[in-house]
C-alpha cells in the first residue's frame, strides 16, 4: 500500500504566516503555552491547551480541547477529519492544511498529478531544487509575467502531452517536458530551477497555435520539434543586437510600432502581400485557406522560429493584427497582415526600447 504523504499547516496569518508546521507527531498539541507543538503565544483568544491534532496511519482529526476549532468556517466537534486544500481556525490564527511530501518528492508529485499516465522523466537533481524549504506549489515564479505558479506550469505540461497525443505526436510532448526538467535539474539554485520550468506555459500556448493552424501533420511536426528551443532563451543574456541580426533573416520584415496613446513599445512584423496562388499552394484537399487562416499560419511558424532561437516566450505576448482598411477588394483582404509582439515585463520593454534604437541606426 502506498504511503499517505503527512500533513502539515502552512500559516494564514497572525506570528505563523507563512510558517509551515509538519504534523509529523502521533498528537499534535495547539495552544497558547510554551513546549508543545504549535504555540500560539501572541493569539490572546488561545488558550494553553486549545485543540488536539492526532495522527493515525496516515489519516488526520484536529479536537477541540479547551478552545473552540472552526474547520472550513464550521465548528469543529472531536475527531473532526481534516485533509490537504481544510482551512483551520484556532482563536484569531487560521492555517491551511496542505500535503507535506518529503522534499525529494514534491515537485516529482505535483506533476506526475497533472500528467497522469504519460511517464516523463524526472532527473535526480531536480526535485529537490524545485521544492527546497520555503517553496510551496503556489509559489509564484519569478522574472515572469503574470502570476505562473508551478501548478499552473505541471498544467502547462499535462496539457502539451494531452494535445500533442490527440495530434499523434505524444513523444515530441514527452521530450518537451522533459527539456524543462533538465534545465532545472541544471539550475543553479532552486529559483532558477523554478524558472525555467515556467517554459511550460508559453510552450503549451504554442503547441495549441501550431495544430490549429498547420494542418499537415509533417509540418506540424516540424514546428513542434522547434520548441525544445523555448527552453534556451533567456532574456536576460538576450541583446538587441543579436535580435536585430535574426530578425535581419526572417521572412517577415521588422518595425517597431507602439500601442495607442505610446503606451508601450511593440514589435511588428509584417508579412508580405498574400496572394492566390500562396492561397491555392496551401489549399488541403482542394479548399483553399482564407486570409487570416493562412496569415495565422505564417505567424504562428514566425512566432515559433523566433521564440526557439532568439527571443524569451515567457516576456512577450504575440497576436495578429490586419489594420482596417477603406477598401474591401480581395486585393486588400491579402495585405497589411502583420504579427505584432508587446512586452510583458520590464525587462523586455527595456529591450525592445534598446532594439528600436538599433534598428534606426541600421536604417541610416
């Protein structure tokens, strides 16, 4: 039989928030007092000897002793049952009640929850360096934008495997993760381990664009192996420079752009004039693609190239974008597509900053 993982309580507020507790005794005793357990000093409406947590193979029940115990917001009576995700109230103090597993396999149990039945592996090194002490799997990732937390990223994961095994490509989603769990594993410390497993998320967000819009299942797969790439980039060793000299080699011609009211820099690239024959060249089954279906498709495979070789996923956000136009001849329908890129971050504002300054010069 499987061990049950043992629980512990993770402070809400009062003199233990953020503090985590580990109930690894046959009986926990919560209280007011000093020498026990959990002391809970400077809650004046604690008594010394408050409540009783016991401990039996496994399964957990929180008793009043001298003080009133509210579970979820309800009075507690003896032997209430408690379990991961319970809130707890003692006094003035709450906890939350979360799974504790020892240190090696937390992260490896968070993800293999979300990834079911796919086996991926998990390196040595990184399950201690994604789940060192005071990380929690709601801790919220560094250097991204948003609030990715590292459940949000083992959902990024089961969601890669899951779409790419619809697609017939589930291997491709196996090395993907995979790629995450060796750049953490290669990590440094535990936050940059945590980061670099944050790929995930705009990894999965690709991996949606792509099958929707590549059709042919050899193309798809070109494009889905690109994205181990992902895991590569950082912006922080990201130079505009560099950047310039890629964009330089695209298909796609660069500009740089700013939102309405010059809110915010952005980076545009604008696809060349969509014509019939490019139309009838990707037509499946003898039904050619609109417009926008087929400008989607040369974005999203610009998007991938550039997300895989030269810039950080995790700082950008792309859509695409066909400026209103006075006329609406087929003519105009194929042109002024464009693939427009803003920052999401600090860092990756100052660096399109830095790269409109490089492009200009490289205009003169």
């Amino acid at each position: 039989m499987e061990e049950k993982p043992r629980l512990k309580l993770v402070g809400l507020n009062g003199e233990l928030e953020d503090k985590e507790i580990v109930l690894d005794r046959a009986t926990s005793t919560i209280g007011s007092r000093k020498g026990i357990h959990v002391t809970l000093a400077r809650d004046k409406t604690v008594v010394p000897s408050h409540a009783v947590i016991e401990n039996r193979e496994g399964t957990y029940r929180v008793s009043p002793m001298g003080g009133q115990v509210f579970v979820n917001g309800k009075p507690a009576g003896k032997n209430t049952q408690i379990k991961h995700g319970d809130h707890l109230r003692f006094g003035e103090t709450e906890f939350i009640v979360r799974d504790h597993y020892p240190l090696e396999e937390r992260a490896e149990a968070l993800f293999k929850e979300a990834l079911g039945p796919a086996h991926v592996l998990f390196p040595g090194g990184v399950k201690t360096k994604l789940f060192e002490a005071p990380f929690t799997d709601e801790h919220v990732l560094q250097g991204t934008t948003g609030e990715i937390n590292l459940k949000t990223a083992a959902q990024a994961a089961q969601q890669i495997i899951a779409k790419l095994r619809e697609a017939g490509l589930e291997k491709h989603g196996k090395t993907i993760v995979a790629e995450a769990m060796q750049a953490a594993e290669k990590a440094p410390d535990s936050w940059e381990a945590v980061d670099a497993v944050s790929h995930l998320y705009p990894v999965a967000r690709q991996v949606e664009q792509i099958l929707e819009t590549n059709p042919d299942a050899e193309t798809a797969e070109a494009q889905v192996k690109k994205l181990t790439g992902f895991f590569k980039q950082d912006i922080r060793s990201a130079t505009s420079l560099k950047l310039a000299d890629f964009l330089e080699k695209l298909p796609l011609k660069a500009a740089m752009a700013t939102t309405a009211g010059e809110e915010k820099r952005l980076l545009v690239l604008a696809l060349p004039p969509i014509t019939d024959a490019d139309l009838r060249a990707a037509a499946e089954d003898g039904k050619k693609p609109t417009h926008e279906q087929y400008a989607k498709r040369v974005a999203v495979n610009a998007t991938t190239e550039l997300f895989s070789k030269a810039l950080d996923a995790r700082h950008f956000k792309w859509e695409l974008d066909h400026p209103f136009t006075l006329t609406t001849s087929l003519d105009a329908a194929g042109r002024n597509w464009r693939v427009a890129i803003s920052p999401e971050s600090d860092e990756a504002r100052q660096l399109l900053e830095k790269l409109s300054l490089e492009l200009a010069k490289r205009r003169l």
